[in-house]
C-alpha cells in the first residue's frame, strides 16, 4: 500500500494495525528469543512513531487543501 497509494490516501490506521499485528506475532512466535523480540519491538515502536508523524502531516496537508479557504486566508 505504501509503494502504489498516493501520498494523501495512505490509511495510516491500517498501516498501524499492521504493525500492531507483527508486534503480536513476534510476542507469540518468539518468546525463545528474547533479544529478537527485544530489537523487534524497538522497531516496531520506531516505525510506529513515523506513521503517526506522517498521519499528522497528510491531515495538515489535506486541510490546506480545503475548497473553505481562500485568498484570504493565505495572507
């Protein structure tokens, strides 16, 4: 979704709970590995972070798009 959806359609809950499915994943098939799971979940929370960073630029981006402002409002 990320490579082949435009910048402002990108579903970032979805992108979320995908992430929160690997976390998941990792918990249950892991458990023997703790330093996997460790470093796993580290970056998970990383790149968890970033889809909520971005999720907060595309919802900025589409406000400035909005038909409501005007002239006006850019000066």
């Amino acid at each position: 979704m990320c490579y082949n959806t435009p910048f402002l359609n990108l579903d970032t809950q979805m992108i979320i709970k995908s992430i929160l499915k690997v976390m998941k994943y990792i918990d249950e098939k892991l458990p023997q590995h703790e330093f996997v799971q460790r470093q796993s979940r580290a970056i998970c929370k990383i790149i968890q972070t970033q889809v909520k960073e971005t999720n907060l630029i595309i919802e900025f981006v589409k406000d400035l798009r909005r038909d409501s402002l005007q002239a006006r409002h850019w000066m």
